[in-house]
C-alpha cells in the first residue's frame, strides 16, 4: 500500500485514489493493454484504472492507482481489484482496498 492504508475512514461520495505498489514477477513486459480490474468481490465504488503510463519489464516496480467514490451508507467496505493482460487473462494475486464510511 502507498495510499489510502486499511480502515480509512471516509465520508459519504468522498472520492479518493488508492495506490499500490507491485512488481511483474512475470516474463513479459505489462504495457498497452494491461490493466486492473474488477474482481466482482466486494464494491467496484466506481473504481476506474489509471493506466500505465510507462512499460514494466520483468522484475521493475510500478505504482498503480485506481480512483475511487466511497459508497453513500455508512459502513466498512472492501474492493478487491486483479492485473490481467490484454488479452483480458486475469493474473493469480489480488489487491484491495478497505474503508469505512462514517
């Protein structure tokens, strides 16, 4: 986690950016086309990818970002979000974000 750490306590429609650090522990280079997305666990909370804006090759670091709302209720939320390629194959470890709505 860069950003945003576990239990962050938000208000109703706040918008906010969560921001992971990961490394391509695979053989290829993430580019045009890789993405995170979704994982339908949890609350998307119109999370939208901020995409790569540079090439990483295998074994670099990248910050990657998705822009969040929190919810309208009150509550503690989870959104769970996967790399997958462009072909739309989704990779093995999941990231996530944890807030409460206050």
């Amino acid at each position: 986690d860069i950003s945003v750490p576990d239990n962050t306590i938000m208000m109703p429609g706040q918008e906010f950016i969560k921001t992971w650090k990961v490394k391509n522990v695979g053989t290829c280079a993430w580019g045009a086309g890789y993405a995170l997305a979704f994982a339908g666990t949890g609350v998307k909370m119109d999370g939208q990818f901020i995409s790569f804006t540079e090439v990483v090759q295998p074994g670099q670091e990248v910050e990657v970002s998705v822009q969040f709302k929190a919810p309208s209720q009150a509550g503690n939320y989870v959104s769970t979000w996967i790399m997958q390629n462009p072909r739309g194959f989704t990779f093995p470890e999941a990231i996530y974000v944890k807030i409460t709505v206050q």
